[in-house]
C-alpha cells in the first residue's frame, strides 16, 4: 500500500467516524428515543379546541380511555371514517370512551369547525396547525389512531380508516372500559 492510499483510507476513516459520531449524538439529543407504538406510553401533546379555541393537551385526558385519531379534512378516508367515529361516540361516551380527533390541516381552526360542523361531528375536535402531533406519534399519514388505556398505555395502533363502531372494536373499548371500572370498584373508591 502506498503512502497515498494509507492518506486516502485515513480520511475515510475519519469521515465514517464522524458520521457515526453524528448519529449517536443525534440519538442522545432526540427527545423520542423509543419507537410509539403498542405498549408505549403515549406522547404528550397540545393541541386547539375547534370548538373553544383552548389549549388542550392528553394529559386533560388521564384515566380516561381514548381513542386518539389524527386526520386531515382533505383526506378523503379520514371523511370515510368519521361516521362510525361518531356512531361510536353516541353509543360509548356515556360509558365513558373519549374520542379525540386531532386535525394536521394547514387551514384555521375556523375551516376545521366548518367541516366537523357540516358532518355533524360531536366528539372532541382538535386542531393542530402545526402538525407536531404526527411527529410525536411517529405517524405514517393520516388518518392514524391510536387507543390508549387509563394509563396512557397505546393498546391499538391503526394506519388507515377504520369502521369504528364495528363489533370487535366495541369488544375491545367496553373491555378497556370495563378494566377501568373494576380497577376503581377494586380500590374501594
């Protein structure tokens, strides 16, 4: 080997290390390490109220169980599935299910009520012009969602449009619903 090859492989050597030093610290300095997915805690998240305008974030959620749903108004599946969102909505929020809806559009807050509104939507509607929202949850588009426990645990991830308020998925929100009222029922409270 030549004196030039040696110099050649030695600043290979060294971009490759710097490379990897560059990812490493990269992975230290992100604030999500972990992928989000089932059995993950959920991310933390703020979004607008369509409907107030307020702040809200899914910690105003805690010990309730959730079906987080993140969508756009554009997105012609996310149309699809809010009918059965809502059907859902009526049947189990007397039960105590939550349905959170989290907007991604780039539009106001305004356009978003306008479209719920049109469609009779009634469950929480939020909006996050930001788009952060898909970021924490690692998304892959919309809509995506998410059902979370009372302890903020994720129990389901869904990519793309669901008929909610099919039997099995009612199985499964009655069955977080009932572990949430027995847990009370066995603290004596």
């Amino acid at each position: 080997m030549t004196m030039s090859q040696k110099g050649q492989w030695i600043i290979v050597l060294a971009i490759v290390g710097l490379l990897g030093g560059a990812l490493i610290a990269g992975l230290a300095l992100s604030p999500t390490l972990e992928p989000v997915g089932v059995g993950s805690k959920a991310p933390e998240f703020q979004a607008v109220d369509v409907a107030t305008g307020d702040t809200v974030g899914l910690n105003q959620y805690q010990g309730e169980v959730v079906l987080l749903n993140i969508w756009a108004t554009w997105c012609v599946p996310c149309e699809q599935e809010m009918p059965s969102m809502q059907r859902l909505h009526e049947e189990l929020a007397d039960s105590g299910l939550r349905i959170v809806a989290v907007s991604v559009d780039d539009g106001s807050r305004e356009m978003v009520r306008s479209w719920t509104d049109e469609r009779g939507l009634t469950f929480d509607i939020l909006h996050d012009q930001s788009g952060r929202i898909s970021r924490l949850y690692q998304t892959t588009g919309v809509p995506e969602s998410f059902v979370i426990d009372t302890f903020g645990i994720i129990v389901e991830r869904e990519i793309g449009w669901r008929e909610w308020d099919h039997p099995a998925h009612k199985a499964l929100f009655r069955r977080l619903l009932g572990a949430s009222e027995g847990r009370v029922a066995d603290d004596g409270s």
